[in-house]
C-alpha cells in the first residue's frame, strides 16, 4: 500500500459501511461455488481473488435497490468473535448476522479499520434471491486480473487499480442512526 493510501486509512471510522453505488441500488459482492454461482447467472467473504478455494471459486456481484439493503441492515445483530454459538433467542430469531472484519488492501494486507460481512439465513435468503437482486454479475475475471496486475506491480494505488477498470470506485454508504446503532458502528 502507498503512503498516502496509509495516510488516508487513519481517517477512516473503525466501523464504516463502503460500496459501490448509484442513486437507486447499491451493489454487494459474494464469493460462490461453482455449482451456485453458473447456475445462478444462467437463471437470471473476502475471496482471495476467487483462487481461495473450491468453495469461493466465482465472485458475483449483486445489484439492489437501497431499500432492500437497509432492510437487510435493520433485521441484522452483529456477531463477535468470542460470541461463539451462544446467541439469546432474540438473536437467533434475526435471519442476518453482520461480522466486522478487519478490510483490506487490493493486495489484502490489513488495514486499521473494519468492513462489513453480511450472512442472510435462509428464509430472508429466498426474498433476497428471488426479489430483491436485479442483477447479478461474474466478476470472477475482474479478481483474477486484479491478482495479476498486483503480482506485476505491488506499486499500483487504489486510484490506479480503480482507473484500470480492475476495481469498482466504493463511496462511504451512509445510513441513518438507528441502523448505525443495530450495526453497533459506534463501537471500536
């Protein structure tokens, strides 16, 4: 990472929510296997440039409308680490858990800030699918030109890797303070 791309982080809230969005959807990225992933496409976690394994083999991105998204965020509770398997029964009746992972460069060394993980459980995962996605994209090519790109040059900055098409411009995502505190984005 660059000097300045290091300087910048240190601005950057523990907890903040970045992506990539217009005016009307904003767009989330799921790694998937094979079997998921092509049928999926075909039918209408950080993943290691798609080369982790098997089981993150194609990275897809998902379009949605705003509203849907801070549906998924009001029905979350956050997991943590030491949470283990002892969730209260309010949590275990929530279909989202939100992880906040650490974030990470284009070249994934660690950065002092989290970046959210969201997993939906399945029956909000069957309205997700079947009603709130509108439109789902491969990107797994993109990944893999980015790790080629990086393995060729570890120089290249975000701004660089965003000019080469090689990853998409993400903006801070603001939402309101009540998802803010579901999220428990105050916290460190």
């Amino acid at each position: 990472m660059q000097a300045t791309e290091a300087a910048a982080a240190l601005d950057v809230p523990f907890r903040q929510i970045r992506a990539h969005y217009d005016d009307d959807t904003i767009t989330v990225y799921q790694a998937y296997s094979a079997e998921i992933a092509i049928p999926a496409l075909d039918d209408r976690y950080r993943a290691g440039y798609s080369y982790k394994d098997e089981g993150q083999s194609h990275i897809l991105a998902l379009k949605m409308k705003h509203e849907h998204f801070h549906q998924l965020l009001a029905a979350a509770f956050v997991t943590h680490p030491n949470h283990g398997n002892q969730l209260s029964e309010e949590e275990k009746e929530r279909p989202v858990r939100v992880k906040w992972d650490p974030e990470r460069t284009a070249a994934l060394e660690p950065l002092p800030y989290r970046s959210i993980q969201i997993g939906i459980s399945n029956p909000l995962s069957k309205k997700w699918v079947n009603e709130w996605i509108i439109s789902i994209e491969d990107v797994r090519t993109r990944a893999m030109a980015l790790k080629d790109a990086l393995d060729k040059d570890m120089s290249l900055t975000l701004e660089d890797l965003v000019s080469k098409g090689l990853v998409p411009r993400e903006n801070v995502y603001e939402v309101s303070k009540e998802l803010q505190q579901i999220l428990k984005m105050e916290l460190e």
